[in-house]
C-alpha cells in the first residue's frame, strides 16, 4: 500500500542529492572522540514502546520516562523495547547508560548511514539491519538492534516499519515467538526485514517491464532518466542488502551463546531469502542494461531509416531539378545556333521529360536493389 | 518433443511480467511466521503416485487418501512418494506431519522459487532442484525432494517432468537402480533434472545460430528483441543451474550417513554436467553480446554507406543547379552590357555545358580518390 | 571550508600530468642500494612539533634541535613527535639514527607515493596512511606513522593536516586519549585520517549531483570532461582508500604486543568507515558511468530529431520545387504543340498549385503516420 | 602445416551451426541409467595401435581382436593401448570389460563433449585432455587417457593427433622416455597436447594481425564477421585449456602412488605452459576487443568527414542558388516600379555576382574557423 | 635515456605481429623431449661476465672459455657469473652440465617467453623475472636467475640490462653488498629489475597525458590507433608485472635455506614496489578506457552540431528557394487571368519579399526556441 505510490514520489522528488544529503547529515567533525555524537537537525522527541512477554505474561506501554525501563530490568520473560527516531542525543545518551552500551554503538545507532553487520559485545550482540522505507530522498532506513540475554532494543531512524505482524504474533501468541528467547525475536525482526524487500522490489520489477514494453513498442519513447533512476535506486538496494547476508552468515557461525542452535535452520532460512532477492535484483540490473542497449539500437535504427527516406528523395529529386534549371536558363537562341536550340525542337519537351522519367526510374531500381525500398517494408513486417 | 514449439509459445506470450507474477505469487505477509503458507491462486488438487521397490518387489499406485501412505511406511525396499501439485496447503501439511517436516521445509516446498540447495535435517536431506518445464511466464519448475533412509519423496509444481526414463529403469528393474537404496533414487533423479537442460539449452543455441546467420545476411533485419528475451532466459537458467552444481558440490560432502560412498563418483559426474550446462550458457550468453556489437556496427556501416551516396548526389548536383540557376536569371541585358552578355555569346551555352562537366568531373575524381567510389565496390565484394 | 574551493582548483589546474610528475619525484635510480634518498627538487625546512602527555602532565614545544628530542627518550607517558616536510633528508637521517628506523622505512617516508599499509618492525610498528589534502595535481598526501611503546612518529608531506581536533582533544583530556597508551593515539590519527575523506567525498557527489541536473536538463551541455576529471579522482581515491581497509584488518589482527585488546573494536569501527567510503566511492562511480550513457543516448536522440526536421522540410520541398522547376523551363511553345502546352492553359497555374499542395499534402500525412510530426510532440510530454 | 589451410575452412564451412551439433549428438535419453552409451551417427571401425616397451624391448602392433590385448596384460613394461575412433560402443564396451572401467568412465569416453578433468579410481587415473584438431565444426577433439601402474590407454575421437614425436622418442629410446614407467607416458602425451595448441594459437594471432592492418588502413573494411568467427574460436580454446591447468594441478597433487614424485618438476612445467597458453588467448581477446572499438570509432570519425563534406557543399550553394532563383522569378517590371527593378540596373548582374561571392566567401571563412576546411587536412596528416 | 626515443620506435616499427614472432621463435616441435632446445634465427656467440666478491676481495672478469668458471666453483665469497645471449645452445648446454641444471631449467632460459616464477631445485633456486627493454617488436626481456649457496648465474636474452648501479655497488662496497650473501645478490637484481618499470610507465603516463591534453583540445585529432597501442604496451606490462608480484611473495615464503631471514624485509618492500607498479598500469588503462569514451562521445556530439549547421541552412533556404521557383514558372498570363496575376500585381515582388522574410523570421525563432542556435553559443562558453 505505501509502496504503491512511491513511483511517482520518486519521479517527483528528482532523488538528485539525496546521496549527498544523507552524507552529510550525520558525521562527527573529522577527528572527534569516538562516540561523539552530532544533531542532525531538529531533535525530534523519541517515542519508546516497551513489549514484555513470557509464555503466560504479557504486557505492552509506551514509555514516557526512561526511568520506567528500570522496572523491567529483571522481567522473566523477553523485553523489547522499541525506539523509534533517533535525533534525540540526550534520551540515547540516557538509553545507553542505562544498557552499558559502547560508545561506538551509540554512534552507529545516532548516525544512520552503517552497513548491516553484525559485532559481539560481552553481553549483548549488536546488529545492523536496514529495512526499506520509501522517504524524502531514501529508500531504506536503518534499524539498529541489541540482542541480549532477556531484552532486544531497537532504534528505528523514523516512525513506522515493517514489524506490525511480529507484533500481532507476540499478542496473539501465535508459533512459537512467545515460548521461545530474545534471540528468537531477534530473529523474527531480521526476518520481517528481509522480507519487506520483496515487494518494494516487485515494484520495481513491475516498472521494468513497462520499460520493457515502452521499449519493445517505440524506443524512442523510452524514458531514459527513469531508466538511470531505477538502476541508481537498484545500486542502492543491492548495498543495503549485500552485507546483510554476510551479517545473517555470521549470525549462525557466532559463539557468544546469546544464539540457541535451535536457530541455526531459521537463520539459514533468512539467508536463503537474502540470496533471492540479490538473484531478483541481479536479474533487474541485467534487464536494465540489456534495455539501454535495446534503446541505443533502435534509435539507430531510425536513423538509419529517415536517413534513407531523406538520401531517396534528395538523391532522385536533386539531379531531376537540375535537368529542369538547365532548361530554365535564358540563353538567346537568336544570336546562335548552340545556344539552347531544344529549347526550340518540336518534342524538346516530351524529350526532357522522357530523361527525367529514366533518371527516376533508374534511381528507384537502385535503391530496390539495394533494398531500401522493398525491404524497409518487409523489415518492418518482420519486427512487427 | 515439447521443447519444439517453445520459442513460438516465448514469442507469443511476450514473457514480459514473468519474474514479477512468479514472485507476487507466493510470498507469506511481511513479518509473518516462519512456514506460514499462502495460497497461490485456486487450489489444484494434488496427484501423489506412490512407487515402492526392493530387489525383487515392486508396486505402483495412486494414492487418494493420504492414509494410504501410512501403510509403506515400515515396507523394506525404497518407498518414493510423487507428489504433484503444491497449491493444496492442507494436503501438504498432512504430508508433513505425517513424515515430520519442519516447518520451513515445507514453506519451501510451497513457495515455489527457491534457488537449488541442500539442507541437512536430523533424519533426512531437504534438496531442491529445478528441472526445465517451459510453461506461462516461466522456463523452470522447482522440484523438492526429501531423502530419507527408506523413502524418497518429491513434491512438483506441475504435472509433467523429466522423471519417465527413471521409472522406467525402475520397472524393468534396468541397471542398479532396484538393488540399491533411496540415495540412488535420489541421485537418479537429480541426475534426471541435470539431463534435462540439455535439450532445452540446445534449442536456444539454435536459435542463437539463427540470428547469427540473419545478422550475416542482412544486420538490419535482425530482431534484437527477440536478442533480448533470449538473454533473458539465459541468465534464467544460469540462476537456476549455477547453484545446483554447488548444491551437488555439498551432497558429496555430505556426512549425514544418508549418502553411500559409491555414490560419490555418481555425484561428481552429475556435477560434471552441471559444469558444461553452464559453459554453454556462457558461451551462448558471449556469442549474444557478440552478436549485439555485431549488429550495432552494420548498422553504424550502413548509415555510413547511405550518407555517402546522399553526400555525392547533393556535392555533384547542387552546384551544377546553382550555375543553371544563375543563368536562369532574367536580368535585362537591354539596358546594360554588364547584364549577362553570355546570355548572347555565341558559344555561351556551350561553355556552360563545358563548366558543369568540369564540375562534375572534378567531383567525381575527388570522390574516387577518397575511395568513396571504387572502394564501396570492393568493400562489398570483401564481406560479401 | 578547505574543499570549498576544491573544484574550481581542479577546473583550472587542469590537473593533467599530475600522476606523471608524481611518480616521477622520487624514485631513486634504478638499481640504487635499498634505503637510497633522492632528493625531490628543493629542500624545504622541516618544521617538527612535539607533544608528549601523560594524564596529568602535557607539554607541546616546537623542537628547532633534534637534539632536543633525546630529552624526551624517558618521558613516561606518550611523546608524539610531529614532523612536517620531508624533503630535508638530512633532518630525517637524523631522526632516523634518533630512533633507529630500518633503511626502507626511511626510503618510505622520503619517498611520498606509498600505498596504506602495515609493516611490523622489532620494537614498532610503521604505518603508512593517507589523508587527503587537495593541492596542485595530487588529491592526497602521504602520512607515515610510527608507533613504538610510549612514542609516535608523524612524517607529512606537506603542512596542514586533518589532525587539529586530536591535537584539540589532547590540550582539552576530553574522552580516554590522555589516559590512553600510544596505541591510542595512533588509532586517533588513523580514524581522523579516514573520517577526513567524507566531506572530499561530499564534494565529489555534489559535483556529480550537478553534472546529474545538467544531463536531465539538456545533455548536450553536460561538460563531459568535467565527468573524465571526475572519474580519474575518484580512481585515485579509491586507490587511496582501498589498501587502507587491509592496513586496518592487519593492525586488527597484530601481534607484536603494541596494540592493545581493548583497541580492537575501535579499529574495527574505522575500518567500518573505510567500507563505507568505499561504498560511496563506487556509488558515484556508478552513477558517472550512468551519466556517460545518458549523455550518449541523449546526443543519438536529439540527433535523430535534428535529422527528422531536415528529412521532413527536404521532402516535401525538394519534390515541390522540382515541380516549379519544370514550369521556368523555357521551351518554346510557338514552335510546337507538344513543347509545354500547360503553360498556356486557362486553368494551368492553378492546376499546378493544386498538385504541388497534394504533394505537400501527401507527405504530411505520411510523416504524421510514421510518428514524426505528431509523435514528436508527445515523446516531449512524456519525458517533460 | 594442418593448421595452414584452417582459416579459409572456418570462414567456408561458416561455423554456425557447430556448438549445436556437438551437444547434440552424443548425450542419452534424459534420465537414462548412468553409463547409458549412446550411437552418434554411423559407428565406424575403431582401429587400436598396441605399443609396448621397456629399457630394451619394443613391440609395436595393430589390434585386430581385442582378445589380443590380454597377451599383454602381464608384459613386464609400460603399454600403451591407443584407440582411434569412439563410434564402434561394442569395441568400447569390450574394451571397459577387459581394464574393468566404471560405466561412468566409458561414458566419458565416448561421449566426446567433456572439459578436461582428472578422476581419481581404485587403480587407475581418468585423466580427459582435448588437443586442437580443426575439423568440420569444431575445433579440438577429446583424448581420454586411463593411467594404470602398467598401462595406458588413449582413447581419440579421431584418427591424427600430436603424439607422432613422442611415438618417435619411443622407438628411437631418446630421452628417458624407455626407461620411465607409464606415469612418464602420460605426461608426455599431456605434455604434447598442451604444447600443440601453441602452432594454432600462433595462427590465430596473425590473422589478428593482418586484421589489425587492415583497420590501420581502413577500418571501413575490416570484416567484422571474422572479426567475431575469431573471438568465438577464442572463447572455445579457453574454455578447452582452463580446466586443463588445473587437471595438471590436480595430477601434481595426486596421491594415488600411480605419479612418481619425479614428475612434478616435468607437470608443474606443463602447467606453466598452459598458463602461457591462457596468456596468449587472453591478450588476443583483448587485442580483438580493442579492435572492434577502433573499428566503430574510425566509422563514425569517417561518418562525420562525409557530414562535413555535405553540410559545408549545402551550406554554400543552397542559400547562392536561392539568390539566383529569385532573379529568375518573373515580375512583370513594366507594371511597376517596384517589380524587381534591379533587373535593369545598369550594374545590377555584377552586383548580385559579387553579393554571391560575399555569401561564399562568408562561409568559407566561417567553415576555416570552426577548423573544417584547414583543420580536416591537418588531421590527415596526424594519423597519416 | 634510452626510453626517451622510445615512443617514435614504437610508432614506426608498428609493432603489429610482435606477440606472434615473439611465439614463433622458441617453441621446441610438438611433442618433443622435456628440455629439448631449438635453435632461434641464428646463433650469437654468448658473451659471459664473472664478479666474484667478499668483503675485502673483488674480481670481474670476462670469461672466454667456460672451463675458468671451474676456478671459481671454490671461490669463499660470491661468484656472479652473468651469461648474456641465450641462442649459443652449446654453451648453454655446457653450462648447465657445470652446473648441473634440470634440462627443464635450460629449456626455460633458452625459450624466453616464460611469465615471472619461482621453482625450487634441490641445491638452487631458478627464478624468471622480466627487465624493460624496449626492442624490436618487444618490451621486456627475459632474465633467468639461478640462486645458489654461493653463487648467482644470470642468463639474459640480449646484451644491455638495467645492473649497472648493482655492478658499481659491488665495486665500491657500497651499503651491505659486499658483506652479504647470494641471496642479497639475488635481492638487488630483482629489485633493480621492478625498479626499472618506473621510468618506462612514466613514458607510457607521458603519452597519455599529451593524448588527454589532444582530446582535450580537440578530440577530432586524437590518434586512436596510437591510443589502441599503448593500450596493448600496457597489457603486456601487466602480464610481465602482475606473476612478479606472486614470484616475489613466494621468495619471501621459501624454505629452501638459501634466502636469509633478514632479507624478508627487503622482498616485501621490493613487492611493494610491484604493486605500485601495477597501481600505475591499472591507472593507465583506465585513463585510457575513459579517454576513448571521450572520444567517441566527442564525435557525435560534433557530429549533432554539423547536422544542426546542415539542419538550418537547408530548412531556411529550401522553403524560400521554392517559393522563388514559383514565380519564376512561365505561365501565360495573357492567356488567362488565373495564370500568375501576382506577377504583374503592383506590389507583387515586395509582398514575395516579405513572405521569404516572414518565412526566414519564423524558421528563425523555431531554431532560437529549440535552442539550437543561441544553445550552441552558450554551450561553446560553457565547455571552453
Ligand atoms: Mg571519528
Ligand atoms: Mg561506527
Ligand atoms: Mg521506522
Ligand atoms: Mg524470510
Ligand atoms: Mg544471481
Ligand atoms: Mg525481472
Ligand atoms: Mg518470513
Ligand atoms: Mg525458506
Ligand atoms: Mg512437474
Ligand atoms: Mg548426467
Ligand atoms: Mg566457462
Ligand atoms: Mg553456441
Ligand atoms: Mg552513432
Ligand atoms: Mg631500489
Ligand atoms: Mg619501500
Ligand atoms: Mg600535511
Ligand atoms: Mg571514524
Ligand atoms: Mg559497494
Ligand atoms: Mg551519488
Ligand atoms: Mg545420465
Ligand atoms: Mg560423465
Ligand atoms: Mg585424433
Ligand atoms: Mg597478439
Ligand atoms: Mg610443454
Ligand atoms: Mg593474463
Ligand atoms: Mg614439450
Ligand atoms: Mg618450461
Ligand atoms: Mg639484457
Ligand atoms: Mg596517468
Ligand atoms: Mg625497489
Ligand atoms: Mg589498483
């Protein structure tokens, strides 16, 4: 549903310097301390929902103060809590002393332009993931997440992403998400967000193959700049899910304990997904290519046919002309004998029209010969 | 057989969409549980045939009710359960329980476009293969098989494959086939699937030559759209062919106990195959690009060829109708000695004739000399 | 606010040679002893700055005596020394016997085109960096480093550097830098020198967001050199940071002892950083060579409209004025029926510009069904 | 000397058609049972040449009946059992009886589409090599070679091959060949397949080089189909020698005991060879690259020529010619004052002949300032 | 000094065949013994040159017949024995039997087109490295060097090397040389050898600059076939280059005993300086690449601007050119006053004179609004 639209947004926005943007929005001065932190704009308030559960318990609160996090420091259950926006430095500050989080994963989590991958701390697992999030000059959005031994943090760059069903699950009990640990959500998480790709890449696939019977239809009518976007924003895909499957490889290889091996096969299972969409997404940058090289033919193809329409006519009617000039000089036959005495012959006329007649003649069996004639016809029948 | 009328059927139905429909099919809701199934359109009921052998026994039937299947279980021999069809979720997930699937396998047998792979379950391997089965919109089909120690079983898309030689050499008890275990089914079929490409992979390097003789007669004429479906179905295959052969890589690694030592020269022969399926592919996906650069310079040629005869036509005739032309002019030589006097010479006319031979003739040496001429002869007798 | 003028400089310099002259500055003659300085045109004084701290102590001194060096052997907490310039050879055999670097280490750091990396000596480490500095034909400037056990050792090229906030953090003790061993430090430098590639970077994006504007607008003013000048800096840096990402895996995994464990995920973070600079490297590098494409198509197209414009308007008057043509031939009706009797027809005038208009007629409406006249104008919506 | 005539056969038989009818003849029905031998066309006669010899016996002999070869099954040297022809499948499969060959193998062998590859058995090695053999459709023919601790047999797909030298070696005992064991036989023979492939390459760089001419003289006539005849040939003999090199590596590493250690020395220089062989394709694919692109640049450099030609012949004469034509119109000047009243001034022809002049004389200057007139003889010269 | 010349070398001889003769001359008869020799062109006597050297002893002799090599096999220090010419077979033949070298080492000194390796003989090491020098038809030679405990034989195709600061080290005691081993000999040579490239590539850099700053200025007069040459200088550069990196990181990990630990220093630092070398070549070859897209994009877009010259001049003047043939049609007027009463209209010429104005006027601002006549101006300024 959101995604429907995001094609013409895409178009509208122009996308030029939105790389540049995000560039430049949240990097440290060169040389700053480790886990300095820089406000990237206006501070937006931070919206924290906090989701507990065991088997039998289950409770969900958005959190007000972050001193409310405290009370479920020793919940026996799982505890995620949700963060979303992360323009607020002070409540991260406060979030990160709370959990003893390293001050270089609060400056990924506050700098939202990482790679997805995964690094081992001593007590929690701090993982990368980005989810697709069509946007003002983006097209994904990075989603930060701690795994530890009984909770999952999150931290989402903007409201709004593709865990709602995760939710449902958690509420309804559905599977096995509610007898299971963090690192099951963990899991579910990174799963959702594979999966969302799916169909914002469909959508894309969908606008190749418009492309594609643009192209196959007219060429020359092919929109090539929406060509060059598509390709820009499929570059862009291909980078956020690349590491994304180096990070789920060592996910399944990680010996902190914080994984169960009962995992492994789900873990794999993401994996798998991850190749698809690289396979999906390879398949769309080779149609892309293979469309521009369509493009670039079929325009020269044209050319190749007004070029013969314009040579045809210019070629018969030019020398045709010039018969008809010399005809139309004024010499003054009454002083000479040579001077223009056809002009006085009694089928002078008939004559050069007789000679303008084979000249036309001729040029034409020339270019049947040649082929330009019958043959545009029968090329035109044959990639019909 | 069927593989003759392919290209027809690919040209017809304009394949464009394909990859977008196959992947719309069958995704689960972002987020959902892991193994939840979607159904893919209306339900088709499945067809199982069930084929059970040992050295000396052998029976074959049509199993309508799933319970039917709990009878084979304890037979000594090897039990393979051919199932076709997988859009009828509940009988899938009876087959399931009845032989203890995990959830994720049988997601995978449902949604029908994984890449080749193997998974190693406690009691049984999960392989997926795709054999070809040019069909709407697809070139492949995935084929999912279980091999347990007793029992094979392989899920189809559709109805049709390329297993009838194997159930053949089952009957007629041909080769090793009914004296060995479910491994050598396995590897049969396998094998069977691998096989398969051949034949398909042969028309497209018919059609490859096709285009290539077209392309030397007459680059214009040659069709690159159809150039482009071909590339397209060939990177389709090398998809679906690439990671087989390191599925097949992994089978001979493989130390689940399910696998015989004997069968490992069986495997690195099928993965022999694999190897020069893709080296056909390759080599027909360079002679496509070849082909492309080919066509693009005749035309470039052409165009060269066309714009020469427009260039002489135009440099030879424009002048000579300018000179006809200014002698057309009615100036009036009454009034004036300096008004056209050559209009009264007696040899005016003449002279003018004389001038625009002159013109012509020197043009016609300046094209001779850049070879425009008598070199447009011999470069056709060159590549002719 | 260094770079802000960066382009401008580019623009101007022409940068062309700059490899050249590089590469030709300092390499000591073929077969020269190992450990050869040459000079590289003339000396420049050699400006060194020292900084040695401890967490309570801190001392900075512009050292005009290397002498004075020695009185800091035995200071106990970091001595960073601080040497700008390096074609004073006599200067750096000096520091060199000071701290008795090996020959090639000191034919390294006279010899400013080295690539990033790591070498391990007894009792230091020697690392050669990178750090950009924009300046007449060259993007960056070589920083060679020396980490010992409470020492480091700073070689630049030139003056100025990106290392002011380190310098700032060392003054103020903001963070654990002042607690922190000489590996720290040089983690610091290192970080400060990668960081510093982002807003050059920026620069690089914003020009091709230009470049990006100017081909959507009209193609045929994108200044295409301006894109190869681009594309050679982009190689350069790439160049640069490349080997920089394996000199930050290597001091990862380095085991002379001078590195500490809790050093490990800094570097890491940093070497994260070079990933993402390789990231936005190739991003525009894609999209230069995106831009190339667009460029060349849209000249092939604008092309094939200057020529549809020239067919059309020759066309249709070359045949019209062959037509007028035929009626100024001067023949003489007086002598014979047959010569040109239209001329004298009542209705002959009008008869001839009712042909000439069905002529002109005819041809409209071939142009209009082949797509030329009124397909033109809405290829311009569509694309507009 | 074979090779000599090759070229004029490619460019003759025209080639296509040739992948097709490779595949197609030799592979069995899909699914048939592994080791399934196939007849490809009419079986011809296989003829077996028997060489047996140690330090100083020599026995060289025509096999009739195959029972003939087990008089020589216990002969106390090396034997080498050489059959030509693949056709004859009683011939092989009596062979395979006799040396107990794997049905694998013997497929192998006879379908003669393999890539080279070794296979380790219990008392033999299966080593399969291709030798170049330019024939109707392809350009190498299969050796299959079976190394046992006695024997070896060669099995060729046709008669003629390169092993004449090393037969020749046998018999006159030069070299240690007579006094090695089979081992040594078998890298002779490699040794003498990979070295062939040196006189066919060579042959293929000088029709590189006479095509490199000729776009040096005039690209307009290269022949851009053997230009591509060329790079598929090319692309055939690598995917022939790539696996080749690392057949040898894997014969280096062989732990059979069938593989003397003295023999690594004599295939680790066989390896280099076929590594230098690689070089030669790839800097010929390189070469045949480059070519292609001087080719089309030189036809658009040329392309532009002829533009100029024509635009500058059309820009002068057309607007000279207009003047002239509207001094040919007709007004009737002896109704009005104002009907081209120049008509009869009294310099009223010298003018328009000077205004004409002007015309010409202001192009002409503004066709050298753009640099076509000078400017295109100047470049004759610079690539003359 | 040698190099300066080099480029009109290269331009004059062609260079076109030179891989294929160079192919040509060495290769011994298909199938022939391991370490046959063949005789290339005709034999140059063999020039040989003996240093001996210690500490405090130094001998250099030219030695005449290669029984006083016998004299030195004693020698306590390091014997240098350098061979120049490698076509006298029988003096090589004499030296391997002193030497007692593997008839594989010989066929490799005598065959000189070997890549750059390492191979491990039992009491010596044989290295192949490649030296610019810049010949007939080729740009590097061939130098095989044997490394033993107490010796170095250097075998070179042709007289002329880049040692001579090596001999002059050895003479003058300079740095360690003289205090150490073969090993450091071995050192020095090939690191004399990769220092050599530097000057060379620094020519083949000078000659893409001048063809950067041509096509700069005008890209109508770039050189292509000068571009396509260097193109393949530099391929072969590479292939010289790139295997001298992999001979070098496994002279670091030998283990033979003949390389001294202390020498690892000194091997990496001289395979530091390979990888700048091919640093260097891959700029080159992409400075090249993206300067033959500048040319040809440099070609259309002049192309499009001669077309819009063409464009204009015939689209104004063609339509105006017919309207004076109109009036320039003799239709009798007296006959009837349908017949061109405009001619004897009062203001009839000067109402066709403002029609050809309005018409002139109107083509005017179509090509102002298309931009192609203000446009041109402006784009001209912009890329100036
Ligand atoms: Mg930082
Ligand atoms: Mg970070
Ligand atoms: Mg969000
Ligand atoms: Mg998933
Ligand atoms: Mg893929
Ligand atoms: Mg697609
Ligand atoms: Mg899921
Ligand atoms: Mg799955
Ligand atoms: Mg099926
Ligand atoms: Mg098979
Ligand atoms: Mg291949
Ligand atoms: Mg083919
Ligand atoms: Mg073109
Ligand atoms: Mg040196
Ligand atoms: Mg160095
Ligand atoms: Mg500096
Ligand atoms: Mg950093
Ligand atoms: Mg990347
Ligand atoms: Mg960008
Ligand atoms: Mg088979
Ligand atoms: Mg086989
Ligand atoms: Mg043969
Ligand atoms: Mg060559
Ligand atoms: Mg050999
Ligand atoms: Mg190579
Ligand atoms: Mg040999
Ligand atoms: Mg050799
Ligand atoms: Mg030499
Ligand atoms: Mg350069
Ligand atoms: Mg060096
Ligand atoms: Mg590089």
């Amino acid at each position: 549903m959101r995604n429907r639209n995001k094609w013409h947004r895409n178009k509208a926005s122009g996308k030029i310097g939105r790389d540049h943007h995000r560039l430049a929005l949240h990097k440290p001065p060169v040389g700053a301390s480790p886990g300095t932190l820089v406000q990237a704009g206006e501070a937006n308030a931070v919206s924290i929902v906090l989701t507990a559960y065991s088997e039998h318990e289950l409770a969900e609160q958005e959190i007000d103060r972050l001193e409310q996090l405290r009370d479920w420091m020793d919940f026996k259950g799982v505890v995620w809590v949700d963060v979303r926006g992360v323009t607020d430095l002070d409540a991260l500050r406060q979030i990160a002393d709370l959990f003893e989080l390293h001050p270089l994963v609060l400056e990924d989590i506050a700098h939202v332009h990482q790679r997805p991958k995964l690094e081992s701390y001593p007590d929690h697992l701090f993982v990368v993931t980005r989810i697709p999030n069509v946007n003002e000059g983006t097209l994904t959005e990075q989603v930060s997440l701690l795994l530890g031994n009984h909770f999952i943090i999150t931290f989402q760059e903007r409201v709004g992403d593709c865990f709602d069903n995760v939710r449902q699950r958690i509420r309804t009990a559905k599977g096995r998400i509610r007898c299971s640990g963090s690192d099951y959500l963990a899991y579910a998480l990174i799963d959702a967000a594979t999966d969302a790709y799916f169909p914002l890449l469909e959508s894309y696939a969908d606008n190749l193959d418009v492309l594609e019977n643009t192209v196959m239809r007219s060429a020359e009518r092919l929109p090539i700049e929406r060509l060059h976007a598509l390709k820009r924003d499929l570059s862009e895909l291909r980078r956020a899910i690349w590491p994304q499957r180096d990070m789920l490889g060592m996910l399944q290889r990680d010996d902190s304990g914080l994984i169960g091996d009962d995992l492994h096969t789900y873990l794999r299972d993401c994996q798998d997904h991850s190749l698809q969409l690289l396979d999906i997404i390879e398949t769309c940058r080779e149609t892309a290519g293979s469309l521009m090289e369509l493009y670039l033919s079929s325009i020269n193809l044209r050319m190749n046919e007004t070029m013969k329409v314009l040579t045809m006519i210019a070629t018969i009617f030019i020398p045709l002309s010039f018969i008809a000039s010399v005809y139309g000089m004024n010499f003054d036959g009454s002083n000479s004998p040579f001077n223009m005495p056809e002009l006085g012959w009694y089928y002078g006329y008939l004559a050069v029209l007789l000679l303008m007649l084979s000249v036309f003649a001729g040029f034409l069996v020339f270019f049947i010969r040649r082929g330009w004639i019958g043959g545009q016809r029968r090329s035109d029948q044959d990639s019909g």
